[in-house]
C-alpha cells in the first residue's frame, strides 16, 4: 500500500519499470519495515528501563508451563 501511493504521488506506473528504492530515494522515505523495526526497538527500550516489578518488565521473560492445543480454542 506504501509503495503504491508513492507511485501514485510520483506518477509513476508498473510499466515504466522504475524500481521502488528508487522512488523512496526520490521522496526520502525509508521502507515501512525499517520504520517498524525501529518502533520495535524503541518500544523495547522503554521495557528495559521500566520498573523491576513492572508487567511490561516482567511479560518477555515469563515461561508458560504446559503445552497449548492444537487448532482453534473451543467455545464454551
């Protein structure tokens, strides 16, 4: 969806076989996966500096014992 609206802006087809780092290049936009990872990482940072006693601190390294079923969960 990214690209498509930037080859729109650039009036810019399929057929005129322009690439996409081209046309990020073009606008100076970076690709939406190293805008998500990015956002990951800082998120994460933010995890790691909270409290000690925290949900968020504790929620990555928390192990579940016991083993999920597989498929889709039954309705009660």
């Amino acid at each position: 969806m990214e690209t498509k609206m930037l080859r729109w802006t650039a009036g810019v087809t399929r057929m005129d076989h322009i690439r996409n780092d081209a046309i990020r290049q073009k606008f100076g936009v970076a690709p939406i996966t190293d805008e998500m990872r990015e956002a990951r990482l800082r998120w994460y940072g933010h995890v790691l500096r909270g409290k000690e006693d925290s949900v968020r601190k504790i929620g990555p390294e928390l192990e579940v014992s016991g083993k999920q079923p597989r498929g889709r969960p039954k309705q009660c």
